[in-house]
C-alpha cells in the first residue's frame, strides 16, 4: 500500500480537471438541476408537517429523501469515473459520467446508507445532551437570530466533543468509500472495513485531504455557488487521484467502463 502525498494528488487532481473542465462542469450543473425540484418538495412537505399536515406528508418526505439520496450517489458515480478516465489521460465525455450502472450504483447507495446508520448508533447515546443544543440552532436558523447562548451543560460539552471527535474519525477514515465502493465492488459492510483498513494507517495526511477538499468547496460555495459547480469535480479527481496513490490503478470492478 502507497504513501499519500497530498500535494501530488492535488497536481494529479487538477491535471485531471483540466482535461475535460467543460465536461465535470456541465455535469455538476446538471446534478443541480436534477437535485434543485428534489429540494423544493422537501422544504414544502416540511413546511406542511410542522403547521400538522397529514401523515402522508411524513411518507412523501421519506420517499424524496430516498431519491435525493440516489441522485447524489448517481453524481458521485459520474464523478469518480469521469476523475478515474481523465487519471488515466483521456478525456473523459459527458456520456462517461452520464452512463448508467446499476450495479455499482446499488454498491455505493447500500454502503453510504449502512454508514448513515452506524453514524445515527454511535450517536445515539449523546441524544439526551445534544438535542437541546440541536434544537437551539435550528430554531436560530429558522428566525435568523443568533441565540444569545447554547443550552451548554459540563456533561453536553463532554458529549458534544465526544460526538464531534467520533463524525471527524469515522469521516476521515470513509474518505474513499465512493471509490471503493465503486472500484473495488465489495459488499457494503466490508466497504467500510476496507476504507479504515487503508486510512487509518494514514489517518492524518487523509485528513489534511479532507480539510483542502472543505476548503476548496467553502471557496465554491463563496463565489455566488457558481464556483461549486468546479469545485465539486475538482475535489473528486484529487479524492480519486489520492486513492490511485494509496492502492493502485486498478479498476477492479471494471467501474471506468474504458480499458487502461
């Protein structure tokens, strides 16, 4: 197994970008525009059952969720093979990153959805001291109005650095699960295994990745979120680029679709 160098898999990221940038940005657009009606439904069925609006609502929510959560995989799917074609040195095409694979894509929605769940367990034990901190800030989001002090007790601030340390460990070490999950073809559970068993030796410089990908999307997100849009695959093709350095450029599962 390889060392990662972060500055490497920066250079060979934005390589990678710079081979097809029209292409991994009308993608990104698109994904946006296919998630944008997604999450007006949602904020509307939310708004219905806070003012008591039938359970059909809760049903209807549960199900947007569901497609929200296949259309982001299904764009993370794109992404990791558009970043892996364009590693390789071709230009990636926009019907690369559109193609459909179903297979892969069950891998990957399985595998996040089993994470989400370990997360939500972890967690669970923290729920009595974390939920009035939670409530605070949602309701400060709501109105706009910043609390004028967090319901902070010793025992919720232990908690509370607890819980945070957990989230950063567990999403560091799963900083490759797409392409694991998508490249290698492993079951979900074992997935997961595999993303600590090549992290946690290098747990830091993957978390220094992760901090310029946060970085890279926050300087995205500044620019009227018109920069998201290159920063999004730009942070794929370095994650991807990052995993080529860690374990080799073998496309196990034949994900890329193209033969090196």
């Amino acid at each position: 197994m390889g060392a990662l160098s972060v500055a490497q898999a920066t250079r060979e990221g934005w390589t990678a970008f710079r081979r097809a940038p029209v292409v991994f940005v009308a993608f990104s657009l698109l994904l946006a525009l296919l998630q944008l009606p997604i999450s007006v439904l949602q904020d509307s069925l939310g708004a219905a059952r806070t003012h008591g609006g039938a359970p059909s609502a809760l049903l209807l929510s549960l199900l947007l969720s569901l497609v929200a959560h296949g259309v982001n995989c299904w764009g993370i799917a794109g992404l990791v093979r558009g970043s892996w074609i364009a590693l390789e040195g071709r230009r990636p095409r926009l019907a690369d990153l559109l193609r459909w694979d179903g297979a892969a894509l069950l891998r990957l929605v399985l595998a996040t959805v089993l994470l989400a769940l370990l997360l939500s367990l972890v967690l669970l034990p923290f729920a009595p001291v974390l939920q009035p901190i939670v409530e605070a800030l949602e309701t400060a989001a709501a109105s706009g109005i910043a609390p004028a002090a967090l319901p902070v007790t010793p025992p919720g601030s232990l908690a509370l650095a607890i819980g945070l340390a957990l989230v950063v460990y567990v999403g560091v070490n799963q900083s490759f699960l797409g392409q694991i999950a998508l490249l290698e073809g492993p079951g979900a559970w074992r997935s997961l295994v595999r993303g600590r068993e090549v992290v946690d030796p290098q747990w830091w410089p993957v978390a220094q990745l992760r901090l310029l990908q946060a970085l890279l999307i926050l300087v995205g997100m500044l620019t009227c979120l018109v920069g998201v849009f290159v920063a999004l695959p730009l942070v794929t093709c370095i994650s991807t680029a990052a995993w080529r350095q860690l374990v080799g450029r073998q496309d196990q599962a034949g994900f890329s679709g193209r033969p090196a």
